[in-house]
C-alpha cells in the first residue's frame, strides 16, 4: 500500500463526518435534522463581512507574513487583555488557519518521537489523533483516575459519579517524567463544563510538580460562558505563563467557523516556531479572513451578545427537552454549545440492546455508536457518538441551532427512545 503509516492510520475527524453526513442526507431531500456539528447557526455580522469585502477590493489579496499580519496580532494580544486580563506582546502571537491548525502546529512545536500527551476524557475529538500524527504518545485520562494509552477503538466508561471534571488528585495519575504536553480545554467541547478559577488554580498546584510538562490550554469557547467564569489558565497562574500555550480564535465567538482564523499565545519562541512551521507548510492565513478577524476583535460587539443571549436561551431548552426522556440524564452546559448527555439508562434495558442488534454479552462497547446510527436513520436526528470523545454511553449534541430545531429534534428522540424500548 503506498500510504505512509501516519497515512494509513489516520482517521476523519469524527464530528466533521457525521456533520457532513447529515448535509448529504439533507441535500437528497431528507428531513434530517442536524445536532452534530459545532457550529453557530448564525450568519457571520455584516460589519464583518464588510471588511473582507473592503479588503478585497482594496487589493489586500496577496501573501501576508506567514505568522499573520501585526494589526491582527496587535488586536488579539489586546482582546486577551480585555477579556481575560492576560498580556502577551505581538511576538507572542501566531495567527493561524482556525484553532484546530493552531493547536495542531503547538504540537509540532513542542513534541519529539515518543513523548506522553496527556488529554482528560471526554476529550474534543481530533486531540488524540493531531497528538499522534506529531510522534506523540497520547495517554488518556479518566475522572475516576483510569489512564490508558489512547485506542481510537476502546472508549471507556468512567462512573459518572467521578463527574466530568479534572481534580489535582487525577491530574497527577495522568503525568509522568515523559509527559510533554497536557491538553486543557474549558468551557468544554464535548460536555460545557467550565472550571471555576479555584478548581484551575488547583490543577496549576499539580502542574508545577512537573516543569517539563507544558500546556496547550483550548480556550475557543471562552466567551460563551452561561454560568461561572471561564478564566484563562494562564491569568489564573502568571508563573506557568512560560509553559502555557493559549488556544483561541473567531470561529464560534463571530460565528466564523468557514473563514479559518485562529491563534495561539504563548512564549516567543515556541510561537516564532510555529509561524516557521506555517512558512514551510501552509504561508499565511487567508489575507482578507485575517482582516475580517480583525474587524470582528475590533468593530461593534453587539452581535456577540445577541448570539450569547440566544444560546443561553437553548441551553435550557435543550436540556430539559431531554432528560424529560426516559433513559437521558443531561446536565445543562455552562459554557460552549453543547450537551453531553449520559445515555446508561438505555444501555442498561435489555429491549434496547435487542432493537440496537447488539450483543448484551460484549457489554456496552460500541453503544453510542448503534445509538447514534438508529437515531440518525430512524428519527433523522443527527448526533456524535460520545465514544469518540472517549466516553461510552453518551451522546454529544450541539445547541447551536434553532429553537424549532431543537425541539423537533427532541420530540423525534422521544418518539424514537419510546419504540425503542418497548423492543
Ligand atoms: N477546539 C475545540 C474545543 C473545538 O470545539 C473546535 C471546533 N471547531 C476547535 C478547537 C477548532 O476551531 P476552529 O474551527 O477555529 O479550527
Ligand atoms: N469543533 C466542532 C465540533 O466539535 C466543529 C467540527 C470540528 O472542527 O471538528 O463539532
């Protein structure tokens, strides 16, 4: 076969398959409606679009730095000022193709053959696969203190009285001597927790008792927050700055997942390599995305607020819709757009596993993923397994959709939940 390992080991990102599926499903006619992917259903703001516009008919098409363009670092170290009180100078930001290829290329900078990567469970799903493609070992860490090499096959199933969270005790069963790197990423993509500056400044007690372990901190949902405060890892511990690479972009706050702007702060020569990386790869981010992003950190942020108000809306009307159903158990998220429900309850009735064709004896192995594919093919409701963010037996739903949306798609689950269990 002529595809290298890497290659032929690698896998499409889960949420962006299924989400394409669903669109593909829509496109010949179904009904489908789509709880998959992490993407605000609003349009981006006008005085946004207006900016690439006026960029573009001003001739701003050319190549740009490869690290981005100054104005664009200038307003990012000056939007983590405002919002999370940290400074950081131009230097210490690289603008990149959206978050996903800055936390990709933090990776490249940081990860030699064989180094540990640690990442919580549940986990966003392309962590463990970009750990690997860099030579990384990604060890997988449970709340219940479980920690297992990463096997995109065997998703665990940690009591969920342990919760959701990271606590010190746990943080330190996950890391070793050959720990390079641990992957932090609240409010949460798949669950919405979010950690409460206490519980942060606790983790950073364990992580100065490993200073060769840095932090790739996945901070994109930062500013959709419903309940708590999501404080940036690095304002809450200034002494692990040097060690600590923020992750954040425009893609969920502006609605701007299709322009591809995101960014990392950190320490200037971890960034000065990742920008290095970029001029070998991929050069600049798109020249009239960047002053897009631009316009969207420094213009009216009124859209913002009418996009948090509305989430904050469906973040309720998502999880009482489901725990009304039998079997569902949902907390509501306190930040991002997504909930995470804990589907045992169905697992564990045994019309359910008959109807799903599957094997009572073998376990709950593969439960999400049946679950996932009844409920898309019966009810036309599409979801993310929660095995592939590393949790069995959950289920990951995106609110970033309409209200009618979301309560048609409930009423499906329901309907679809009743069949099911009475076999
Ligand atoms: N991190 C998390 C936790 C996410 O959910 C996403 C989803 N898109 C990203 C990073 C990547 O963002 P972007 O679209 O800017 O690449
Ligand atoms: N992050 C979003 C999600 O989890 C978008 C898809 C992706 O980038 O993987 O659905």
């Amino acid at each position: 076969m002529a595809l290298s390992r890497r290659a032929a080991e690698l896998r499409p990102s889960a949420t962006l398959a299924i989400s394409a599926k669903a669109n593909a499903m829509k496109a010949q006619g179904m009904d489908v409606l789509s709880l998959s992917a992490g993407e605000p259903d609003f349009d981006t703001p006008e005085h946004i679009k207006a900016a690439a516009g006026d960029a573009m008919k001003a001739g701003f098409t050319k190549y740009t730095p490869a690290s981005g363009i100054v104005e664009l670092k200038t307003a990012v170290a000056a939007h983590a000022r405002k919002t999370q009180g940290l400074e950081y100078e131009p230097k210490q930001v690289v603008i990149s193709v959206g978050a996903k290829h800055a936390i990709a290329n933090a990776l490249f900078a940081l990860v030699n053959d064989g180094d540990e990567v640690l990442i919580p469970a549940p986990f966003w799903v392309s962590y463990p696969a970009m750990a690997k493609l860099y030579g990384g070992v990604p060890r997988i860490i449970y709340t219940d203190g479980t920690a297992v090499l990463w096997d995109p096959d065997s998703a665990h199933l940690t009591p969920v009285e342990a919760g959701y969270k990271l606590t010190p005790a746990v943080l330190r069963k996950g890391l070793n001597a050959k720990t390079k790197v641990v992957i932090l990423n609240a409010p949460s993509n798949p669950t919405g927790i979010v950690y409460t500056p206490e519980e942060l400044a606790a983790l950073a007690v364990v992580l100065r008792e490993f200073p060769g372990a840095w932090v790739i901190s996945d901070e994109i949902y930062d500013c959709l927050v419903y309940a708590g405060i999501a404080k940036s890892l690095a304002a809450v511990a200034p002494d692990l700055k040097d060690r600590i690479i923020v992750i954040n972009g425009v893609s969920k706050t502006f609605a701007m997942t299709g322009w591809r702007i995101g960014w990392a702060l950190g320490p200037a020569a971890i960034i000065a390599a990742m920008g290095d990386y970029q001029s070998q790869t991929t050069s600049n981010p798109t020249s009239i995305a960047q002053k897009a992003a631009l316009a969207a950190l420094t213009g009216p942020q009124d859209s913002v607020a009418t996009m948090h108000a509305e989430f904050a809306k469906r973040r309720i009307l998502i999880a009482d819709g489901l725990n009304a159903i039998p079997g569902f158990r949902c907390a509501p998220a306190d930040g991002a757009f997504y909930v995470f429900p804990d589907v045992r309850g169905l697992a564990a009735m045994p019309a359910v596993l008959r109807a799903l064709k599957m094997d009572p004896a073998k376990g709950t192995k593969g439960f999400s993923g049946a679950l996932t594919t009844h409920f898309l093919e019966s009810a036309k409701v599409a979801m993310v397994p929660g095995a592939e963010f590393g949790l069995e037996c959950h289920l990951r739903m995106s609110f970033a959709t309409s209200p009618a949306v979301i309560t048609k798609a409930v009423a499906r689950l329901a309907e679809s939940v009743s069949a099911l269990t009475k076999g």
